[in-house]
C-alpha cells in the first residue's frame, strides 16, 4: 500500500496501531525518519504491548545513531513480546540487544 492511501485511511479516522506501524514503516522505506519516529511512536502509544511496532521504532533509532533509545525500545518490545508469548521477536529483541551492548 502506498503512503497516501494509507494517510487517507488515517485521516477518515481509521486509527489503528497497526495502521501507525505500517505509516512508520513506510516513511522509514521511503527515507523520512522524522515521519517514520512519530507514527512509530503512536503504535507504541495506542498500544504498549506492540512488540513489532517497538522493534521497528528501535531499528529506526539505531540506525540514526541513537542507540540508547533504540536499547530501551528494544526493551520495551522484548517484554511486550514475552507478555504475549511471540517468542520470535523475543529472540530477534534479545540478538538485536546483545548486539548494542557490544557495539555501546
């Protein structure tokens, strides 16, 4: 789906987290970070337990440099996804935090 048409779905009032986290992801594709963090963070907002839309806003930060934020995103999404029992994204979180540690 392109960006505008799903903007357009944002704008009849169609909300969702998982419709912030697939804007997020689109902006990020597309290059514009800025775009990207805000709807990223209004996945997480809505919906706190959102394991993958935490682990693309810590993607997004680690690859703006910002690493601190991007380990405590992925902290965030590791026990969201341990909550709901998505055990892959708990084993991608942990890799992805491991790796920070090392690099930090």
């Amino acid at each position: 789906m392109n960006i505008d048409a799903l903007e357009a779905m944002l704008a009849r009032g169609q909300d969702s987290a998982m419709l912030r986290l697939t804007l997020g992801n689109a902006y990020a594709k597309a290059g514009d970070s800025e775009r990207a963090e805000s709807h990223l963070r209004a996945a997480v907002t809505q919906d706190a337990g959102y394991s993958a839309a935490w682990r693309a806003l810590g993607r997004l930060q680690q690859k703006a440099g910002e690493l601190d934020a991007a380990a405590e995103s992925y902290r965030q999404g590791l026990t969201a996804a341990r909550e709901r029992g998505d055990m892959q994204i708990v084993r991608e979180l942990e890799v992805r935090l491991r790796r920070l540690e090392r690099e930090g």
